[in-house]
C-alpha cells in the first residue's frame, strides 16, 4: 500500500517539476539538465529543483 502511494507521489511531484521547468525563463540547456535529472532521481530530483531551483517569485 505505501509503495503505491509512494509512486503516486512520486509522478505528482515529477509532473509539477516539470510543467514548472517548461515553463520558467531558463535556456534550453539548463531546462534539459534539469528534466534529465528530475526524471533520473524522481524524489531528490523534484525536490532539489522545488526547493532550490525554482524561481521564487517574490525579491
């Protein structure tokens, strides 16, 4: 049950990551490395552009 509930959570999260890469004003490099590595490392990929990455929004 929670390994299902893991990979569910692991699709929404790669799937918010990279709608949010596609979207976002970086060069296509650094969007193809990013994608690569949220697809590559779905947890730790997500999390590290969610939390480290991404654009903030607010200055």
């Amino acid at each position: 049950m929670f390994s299902s509930l893991f990979y569910v959570a692991a699709v929404i999260l790669d799937i918010f990551a990279l709608s949010d890469v596609m979207r976002s004003s970086r060069d296509t490099a650094t969007k193809v490395v990013l994608m690569a590595l949220i697809l590559l490392i779905p947890f730790v990929g997500a999390g590290l552009y969610l939390f480290a990455f991404r654009d903030k929004g607010y200055s």
